[in-house]
C-alpha cells in the first residue's frame, strides 16, 4: 500500500499494569517509516482488556477518526484493537463508510487491498453465522423451558425440576 503524504493513528494495548507498549509502538512506527506514512498520534491503552468496548485511548481514537484526523489505523494485530467479533466488525464498517485504512503489521491485513476486504468479509461471514448459531440455540433451549418458569403470555406458575410446586395444605 502506498500512503506517502497520509497519516496514521498507531493504537497499542496490553491487558495487564505489569505489560507495557512500547515494542506494538515500535513494530508500528517501523512499518509507518518503511510505507512512508506520517504518524499522526500513538493511542496506548495499558492494562485494558480487548473484550471492553470502551478504553480510554481507543475511544479518544475513535473521535478522531470521526473526526478524520488521519486515513489509516495501524495495529500490530487484529486482537489488540478488540476481542468482540461483533465489535471489531461494526469498526470496520465504520472505518469503510470513512475510507479509513486498517492495517496489522504482523497478519499482513491490509483493507485497502482486495485480499485485506476479503480477510475481513470471511470474518464477517463467520460472524454472521455464529450469531444464527447461537440464536437458534437459544430458541431450542427456550422450548424446553416453556414449563419451567414463568414464560410466555400465560406466565404459568414456577414448577422445580419439572414438578409442579403446589401449596400446602392444612389440615
């Protein structure tokens, strides 16, 4: 990819307070020197899980990539930009609406090629159908639930273990 004359935001984070990341800087900076890019700003996110949504840094990326501060996003992989499948995926069609390039050095993923769109396309397929997975699961599971608990319109009584719970009587 040829981004001379473009900048780029470099985001980096680790999981835990003991890690740090200055090497994912390092990895990006190299990458942004070698494809001639500018780097606009590094976002560094230090003890957060990629499984929340919200980070302080990633969020103040997000702004200025709403913002178009830059045209790519360089990570050093996928991961360290979120875990969420469904996250990751509404990001990239965020950042496409905005023709905003992703790239992760170390997995050769590179949207504005055709076989980066693809990566992320199969991904979104995936996605796709592991959410009809899991809504036909739950639509199996709730079945046999229907005389479990109170479910439905008729919101039948409570029955344990598939007994009915009656009151006891005295006598």
């Amino acid at each position: 990819m040829n981004l001379n004359n473009h900048k780029a935001a470099i985001y980096a984070r680790v999981s835990t307070d003991e890690q740090n990341t200055d090497n994912q800087v390092a990895l990006c900076r190299e990458y942004c020197n070698r494809v001639g890019v500018d780097v606009f700003s590094v976002y560094a996110d230090d003890g957060y899980s990629g499984a929340k949504a919200s980070r302080p840094a990633f969020d103040e990326l997000l702004r200025d990539m709403r913002a178009l501060k830059f045209d790519a996003i360089v990570v050093v992989k996928m991961d360290r930009i979120g875990r969420s499948l469904h996250h990751l995926l509404s990001l990239f069609d965020e950042l496409n609406k905005k023709k905003i390039t992703f790239i992760a050095v170390t997995q050769n993923i590179d949207t504005s090629t055709a076989a980066g769109q693809l990566q992320i396309q199969i991904m979104g397929a995936f996605a796709e159908y592991e959410r009809n997975i899991i809504r036909e699961r739950t639509k199996e599971g709730l079945v046999g639930k229907v005389n479990v608990g109170k479910r439905g319109k008729d919101r039948k009584p409570r029955k344990k273990r598939g007994v009915s719970i009656t009151p006891l009587r005295r006598v």
